[in-house]
C-alpha cells in the first residue's frame, strides 16, 4: 500500500531541522486540510504534540508526519516537498487530487 504522503529528501531535511529547534514537548508535525482560499480549500502544518486516536502515522526519512483523518482522502498520494528560492522558502504539496490551484498557490481544489 502507498503512504498517504511520501517526504521528498528535502523535506525531511526541513522538518528534522525545524523538529531540532522546537520544544520537546513537539513529536513531529501534523498535516491537514481545511476550508478557504481563493481554491476552497488549504493546507495546514502545525506541531504535534500528541497523537490523536484517529491520526495516520507516517514514517519516513527519521521522521513523523501524523495526517489528520479528515485530511486523508484529500492527500492520498501526495509528496511533501521543500523548496528554497531567493526571496522564499515553503513546504510545497504536489498532490495527484488537485482538480484545482488558486493563482497565489496557497489553496486548491478536489
């Protein structure tokens, strides 16, 4: 079976480097969807701090992605990546859903 959402190198690179600065309290970082933007929809990342019951766990390159449940149909398949440029640097999701992308690319649409 394919995990929800696979880590680019680059990724995992980022989260491990964010995960080393944070308090310990944090056990990784949690993924989910919710309502708004141009699109209808966005992506969120926050700090674990606990696993929830109905959380997906993924493991990968040394480190944790929990998938909030309501989010799984809408990221199945994803790749999480990270991308650096001159001006800006942000996680990027290259999900096969997307029927959709607003302009800014901050939300989209299944």
């Amino acid at each position: 079976m394919n995990p929800i959402i696979k880590l680019s190198d680059n990724a995992a690179s980022r989260i491990k480097e964010i995960m080393s600065g944070v308090e310990s309290n944090s056990i990784g970082v949690r993924v989910a969807v919710k309502s708004g933007g141009c699109a209808g929809m966005s992506y969120v990342m926050e700090y674990a701090k606990e696993i929830n019951l109905s959380d997906e766990i993924i493991e990968d390159k040394g480190v944790k992605v929990f998938v909030d449940a309501a989010a799984v149909m809408y990221l199945l398949g994803t790749e999480m990546d990270y991308k650096k440029e001159e001006f800006s640097s942000s996680f990027v999701f290259n999900n096969p859903n997307e029927s959709e992308r607003c302009g800014c690319g901050e939300s989209f649409k299944v």
